[in-house]
C-alpha cells in the first residue's frame, strides 16, 4: 500500500521537474541561454555572415565570369571577417536603393558596396569605421558638348537612386534633369543609346566603363566628408567592434594597402588608411557610393 503511494509522488515530483526546466530552457522568449555565447555577434545565421552587395560596381564589388563576387570591398570584407573569426562569408546582389533598409530589418548582416557614412543613412543603420574616401565623376559620349558640370544644365543626367551622386546631383546640380536608375549598367546604357546625357558616378567605376565604351569624363569632383564603411543593423555592439578591430589591423599591417594597388593602380591613395609609420601627408581621396 505505502509503495504504490510513493510512486504516485515520485511521478508528481518529476513531472513538476520536467516543467521547471521545460520553462527555464524557453527563458519566456524562445531562445536557448547559450544562445549569446553561441552567436556573440548576433548573425542571421551563427557561423556565417550575410552580405548585401552590388554585382555591377566595379572595382568595389561586382560579379566575376564565373559569377563569383569579387573586387576590393569583398576581399577587403573577407579579409576582416577573418579576423573577427568568421571564414563563411555569403554575397548577394541587391539594388543599392533597397540594401541599407535590407541590412536594417534583419534581410542580411552587413551591407559591403563602397556606401558612403552619412548623417541620414546613420538614422537607419550603423557603420563600421570608414575604409574609402571619394571622387565622384560625370561620364559622358565624346560628342556630347558636356565638358564640365557648369555644361549640365538642361542636360538629362543620370544618377543610380539612393546613391551619394544622386544626393549631390540634387544639392548641387538643380538645373539638370535626374533620371534614376537602379544600377551604372542600365545608366551607361542610356548613356550609349542616348536616353540620357551624362552619368553621375564614383570616379573608379567610371575609369572602366571609359576603358570600356569609349566614354569621356566631363568633371571629378572631391567628395571626402563621407568615407566608406560597412553598414550594420543598429544595437549590434559586439559586431561593430569586431569588425572595426579588423579593419585597423588590415590597415595597420598592409593588407589594405596591398589591396587597394591590386583593385585601383595608378590611383591617388588615401594615406589615413596606410600603416601609421607610412602617414607623411595629407589624404588623398578614392570613391564612394
């Protein structure tokens, strides 16, 4: 008789235990405790970062024959996500008008594409510290008469939506007539068929759609109040400061440098991103988007 009651107890005892940690393992929230530890930088997936990028910027970001991305950016990225301890690194091609609202609602982990810090992207994402500072170019056909950007006026120009171009188009080329594209490739198109007059652009970009066309710029414009970083989802500290560790070691030991004569030769170098025993003068710019 006593028997029989005691396992009806010891069940009761159990059952009680089972719930207490059922309720402890949920937290009240769904995720395990370990979840943190596991996943310290807070990764859409842990182990692996998801990148937003531009398949068409090149030298910055773009696809390859084999339709591999590649250019100065990733391998830059790469590079410092090593460093941060992860080697799974996933691109993939957005148009830049919807890539930081991508990266901000959680869509991706960073977003890599040479994109410009500014006060009003800041109110959507965060950046990394700044790796680029900028020229902008307008492009233009041979016999277009445009020869410089005082020659815009009336002219049909075209800028990629989104972009830092598109802003300074705005601000400081009011008498000319924007028409937005979502990439470079489907405005230097227009350009070449004549849909539009001229492309607003960043100037490394603009250097191989010349090499490629025949195109001609018509204005390189210093743009350095907004430097190149990688844009993250607000609140994350932990990835923030990983990948701004990255960067200054990249920079501090070479690897930038090595790889921004392999992506831009013959273009003038920013010295704020050399070894600091290389720093000698004042920077000199590259371009943003």
């Amino acid at each position: 008789m006593f028997k029989g009651n005691i396992r009806r107890k010891g069940g009761i005892v159990a059952s009680a235990l089972a719930a207490v940690l059922a309720l402890s393992a949920c937290g009240g929230s769904g995720t395990p405790a370990a979840a943190p530890a596991d996943n310290p930088y807070g990764l859409i997936e842990p182990g692996t970062i998801r990148v937003a990028s531009l398949g068409d910027a090149k030298p910055y970001t773009f696809t390859d024959a084999q339709g591999q991305f590649t250019g100065f950016d990733v391998e830059l990225f790469k590079d410092v996500a090593n460093r941060a301890g992860v080697d799974d690194v996933v691109f993939t091609g957005q148009d830049f008008s919807g890539l930081l609202a991508a990266v901000a609602n959680g869509q991706f982990d960073v977003g890599v594409a040479a994109i410009g810090i500014t006060d009003k992207r800041k109110e959507t994402v965060d950046f990394s510290n700044g790796y680029l500072a900028g020229y902008l170019t307008v492009i233009t056909t041979k016999d277009s008469g445009i020869t410089d950007e005082k020659a815009l006026g009336g002219k049909r120009l075209g800028v990629v939506q989104g972009t830092l171009q598109e802003a300074y188009a705005v601000k400081n080329f009011a008498s000319a007539n924007l028409v937005r594209f979502p990439d470079n490739n489907t405005a230097i198109s227009a350009v070449n068929s004549g849909a539009v007059d001229a492309h607003f652009l960043d100037y490394e970009a603009a250097k191989a759609y010349q090499e490629q066309f025949g195109l001609v710029s018509a204005a390189d414009i210093p743009s350095f109040d907004a430097p190149a970083g990688f844009a993250i989802a607000k609140g994350k500290t932990e990835f923030k400061e990983a990948l701004d560790k990255g960067l200054a070691e990249a920079m501090e030991d070479g690897t930038w440098k090595k790889l921004y004569q392999k992506w831009f030769p013959g273009s003038p170098m920013p010295e704020q991103y050399l070894p600091k025993a290389e720093q000698t003068s004042s920077p000199t710019p590259t371009a943003t988007k």
